[in-house]
C-alpha cells in the first residue's frame, strides 16, 4: 500500500513569516489520527487529522489543509487551512488560509483571511486583512 504525503502546503510555504517563528511542533496529529477530548500546552501544534474537543495552547496552532477540528481553539497564533467548526481565539494573530472551511466565531488582535477561504460566523478583532496570496506554488 503506497501512502500518499499529507498536504501541509502552508507549512512549507516560502515567506510564511508566522511560520517561520515556529521552530518546530511539539504536538502533531497525523493525517489518520483522531484525538478526542482536551488538548493543552505551552508548544506548538499541527492538525492533520482530527481533533474533537478543546484547547488552550501556549503556542501555534496549525490545521493543515487536510485538518478537521470540532471545539474551540485558543492559542497565541492561529492558521487554519483545513475545517474548523467552533470559536476560535488567538491572542496575537489569526491566518485564514484559502483552503480553510471555518463555522464559528473568530476573535484576535488581527486577522488575516485569504481569498477563497470560507467563514460562517462573527469576526472580533481590532483589523481585517483580506488578501491574495502572493508566494509562489511548490
């Protein structure tokens, strides 16, 4: 059986400042991973499969483009490429990639939202940023 590399797009992205900060995560979730129940921590995080609950991250959270999370998300830094249904909170800044689906409320300092990204619900923040994203494809 051949398996086919996860999709992590923006991760690898050049110019990806937000990224470029995260040394690394401590916290994965495979593409074939469900994790269900509260997830908490002072390091980063990567969703490539799915998650079913809560969190309070002291860190970057990541929902890979194929990332499914259902619960509230908070933590200092926030992208999301993949589906969110839930409140989101970022304390620092949020990144809606294009490929993110989001049903919930989103509240952040500053956020980011891409053309082609989808979002159901409220937005609080003190600045929107809509986007088109510039870097070049892989």
């Amino acid at each position: 059986m051949v398996t086919k590399e996860p999709t992590i797009s923006l991760a690898g992205s050049k110019g990806r400042r937000t990224l470029d900060r995260v040394g690394g995560f401590t916290t994965s979730i495979g593409p074939d991973n469900v994790l269900t129940g509260s997830l908490s921590g002072s390091g980063h995080c990567i969703v490539l499969g799915t998650v079913e609950g809560d969190s309070e991250i002291g860190g970057t959270v990541v929902i890979g483009d194929s990332g499914r999370w259902t619960g509230d998300i908070t933590a200092e830094t926030v992208i999301i490429a993949g589906q969110v249904e839930g409140t989101v909170v970022a304390r620092k800044k949020m990144e809606i990639v294009s490929t993110a689906r989001v049903h919930g409320s989103l509240t952040s300092p500053f956020i980011a939202i891409a053309e082609g990204a989808v979002h159901e619900g409220e937005i609080h923040m003190a600045e929107v940023k809509r986007f088109t994203d510039q870097r070049e494809s892989d």
